[in-house]
C-alpha cells in the first residue's frame, strides 16, 4: 500500500536541482527502485506512476525525477544530451544512497530505458534493471527530428516539435549519441534483465527487444505488451506492465537478512534532509518515516511522534490481551484499539485525580492524556468482557508510561 508521495530536490549533473517524487510503501521499505522516462517525458507520465503504485504495494520504495530541463527540474535542455542523462540517474542514485538506501531495481522507459542499460555498471547496489519500449541504438532517438537533422549539423541547433512542445536540439545532442554502444553495455550488464515490449509499437520497433534481449546474458526475461502503444497510454496497459514488473522484482530483490553485526543497537532516528521534520526511523531492519503534519510546516510523509507513541500503546494491549485470551482458551475473535492522545490540563482531569501516578502537585500545568477505545469481538460473557479490560492495564507499556522512566542523554561523539 502506498504512503504519501514525497516532493524533493536535488542537484543533477549540469548543476541544476532535479524535481523527483519518492513515494513510499506504507509499510517497511524491502528495497529502493529508481525510474528514468522517456525523451522529453517527465516522471508524471501515466507508465510511471502505475508501477510506482505497483512496487509500493511490494514494498519497494520508488524515486521518479525529471531530466535535466524537463518538467519540474531546473537547467537548460538544449545543453543535455545522453551522457548527462547518464549522470543524472547517477545523481539520483547518489541522493538515494546517501538519504535513503541505494537502489537495487532500476526501470526505464524509452530512452530512459536505454539509460538505466547503460548506467546499471556503475550503480554496484543495483541488481535487476527493467525497460520499457526500449530502443537497442541510443542514436534511434534521432527519427524524432530526422527532418531537422541537416540544419542541426549545419546550423549547430534547431527547434523542433516533439509531442506538441517546442524543443531545441543541438549538435552535441546528436554527436554524443554516436559514443554510446548499448549492446556492448547490455552484454556485459551482470544482473537481472526483464524486457517489455509493444509488438505493435510506431516509434520503437519490437526488433529493438530483440536485439537487447539476444545481447544480454540470463538472467533475462520478455514480456509483449501486447495491443499497447509506446507511451503505455490506455491505463489497463500501465497496470499491466507495472504489476509484472513487480512481481518479477521479487525474485531478484530478495529481503536481506542482516547479521546481528549489521543492525545498530537501540532504535535510530536521523533527518533526512527533507523538509523540516522528516527523518528516518531504524528499527533493526524495518524502516520507517515520522513526520509532522503540512499544517506545522511537515510533509505529512509518516506518523508524528506522538502518533507512534500511541502506536507503541496500542499494539502493545493488543499483544496483551492476545497473549492472555489464547493462554486461557478464551474464544476472542478479535482486538481493536483505538488511542487518542491529548494534552489537558491536570485540574480538569478527573481520571488523573483518581490515580495514584498523577497526582495533583498545585501546579496547574498539563498533563498527557491517552484514551484507549478498546473493542472485542467474539461471544464473551460480561465478566470475561471485565477481565480482559483489565488485562489491558497490564500492557509493559501502558505501565511504563504511567511509571516515571528515566532517560540519559549524552553526546554520541563516535
């Protein structure tokens, strides 16, 4: 299940800020993919928004950006060309690696397909690369301006209309496809291949795939894309597309199982860098976002901290009053817990009046007030109804938050 996608900048290989979106599964992050599209689209195209919700139910966390000069991103597309292509996936990946996790499924659409075949070597974290529509010569991108090719060598540029949008094309765009081999690329590429294809598809060939395909080495796969176009337009064909890729990542993005070596003691929390608030939580080997909501300035991209301390509350009685109902043959169908955190002044607390742990000491300061709203389900008789409300008193941290604890801060100079 996805969670909210994130908004996020950073610098691509020309200098310029790139615009991407992370958008994360709602649960444990399994692994990191990174999608590059086609020419002159950007990462909002229908293609790549399905399979980001696609692998987010797989738990895969997906980063689209635009190119250089392209959609949201800053720089000046005329000066792009396929090797700073390269180099701002490059970067994409950097920015993963150093706030996230680096990427282990690069996805390409189009030339952004070729690009991710090109750059995979030098993306060491990345196992498995997946394209779409792809062409098997990067130089095949020039039939979307043959027209214009004679006045580009002799005049060094010429605008041109690519999808109804005017674009300028320089020499260098077109001379630097010339440096590029895919094939060769493709054949030493040394990780997980899967490619999809339109037989039907106008602007790349199906024999594009085929020549990829045979160059490779196996791990490889191909699947037709049947009636779709090269954009992937008709939604049907996106899901589809999207959901084989998902389920073909699986095999090659296996969850790590970490040493107790690798996994840090205690739970870790540092900023992200994005935003104000956001930072990622380590526990052992789940990670997590908190956040605070877009009314405080955050981006809404997980739990607040509150929202976990209530989390930790309320699983915790659910865990409680599971252990016991199972241990006494109780016949509970199910437990549901809600929590409601407020702060509220101890002089209008009637429930803090009465308890022992918070007594009134003549300041009229706030205290923090949970409410559980706890649901049980099944055929229970009203005194096993009793028993197990009280049962939920006993949750370890129902009692530690009721308890003074103790906590020791020092500076981590390691």
């Amino acid at each position: 299940m996805p969670g909210k996608p994130i908004k996020l900048m950073f610098e691509g290989s020309n200098g310029a800020q790139l615009a991407g979106r992370l958008e994360l599964p709602a649960g444990p992050v399994k692994a990191y993919a990174l999608f590059a599209h086609c020419f002159t689209c950007t990462k909002d195209l229908t293609a790549a928004r399905k399979i980001a919700e696609a692998l987010n139910v797989q738990g895969i966390a997906v980063l689209r950006f635009d190119f250089t000069g392209l959609g949201g991103s800053g720089g000046d597309f005329s000066s792009s060309n396929f090797t700073s292509n390269l180099e701002d996936i490059e970067r994409a990946a950097d920015f993963l690696r150093k706030e996230f996790e680096a990427p282990k499924l690069l996805i390409g659409h189009s030339l952004g397909g070729a690009a991710v075949l090109a750059v995979a070597s030098r993306i060491k974290e990345a196992t498995a690369v997946a394209t779409i529509g792809a062409p098997a010569d990067v130089e095949h991108v020039t039939h979307n301006f043959a027209t214009h090719l004679d006045q580009i060598n002799k005049d060094g540029e010429a605008e041109v209309s690519l999808g109804g949008r005017p674009f300028v094309i320089q020499k260098q765009f077109v001379d630097d496809l010339a440096n590029h081999d895919l094939t060769e690329q493709v054949a030493t590429l040394k990780k997980a291949l899967l490619v999809m294809h339109a037989p039907l598809d106008q602007t790349v060939g199906v024999e594009n795939a085929g020549r990829i395909f045979d160059a490779a080495k196996h791990p490889k796969s191909f699947v037709s894309l049947d009636q779709a176009d090269h954009l992937l337009r008709n939604p049907d064909d996106a899901s589809y597309a999207a959901s084989v890729i998902a389920a073909w990542a699986k095999r090659y993005i296996p969850e790590e199982v970490g040493k107790p070596a690798d996994i840090e003691e205690g739970v870790i929390v540092r900023e992200t860098g994005l935003g104000k608030f956001q930072a990622m939580v380590l526990a052992g080997r789940h990670r997590l976002l908190a956040d605070e909501p877009e009314k405080v300035g955050g981006f809404d991209s997980g739990p607040s901290p509150y929202d976990y301390l209530s989390a930790a509350l309320g699983s915790c009685t659910v865990m409680t009053i599971r252990m016991y109902a199972d241990r006494k043959g109780i016949n509970l169908d199910g437990v549901k817990v809600a929590v409601i955190h407020d702060k509220v002044h101890i002089d209008d607390c009637d429930e803090c009046l009465k308890s022992h742990a918070h007594k009134p000491d003549g300041r009229a300061g706030k205290i923090d007030r949970f409410e559980r709203r706890i649901r049980l389900n099944g055929d229970l008789d009203d005194e096993t109804r009793v028993r197990l409300m009280e049962i939920a008193d006993k949750c370890p941290v129902h009692r530690t938050l009721e308890a003074s604890s103790l906590i020791v801060t020092h500076e981590d100079v390691g």
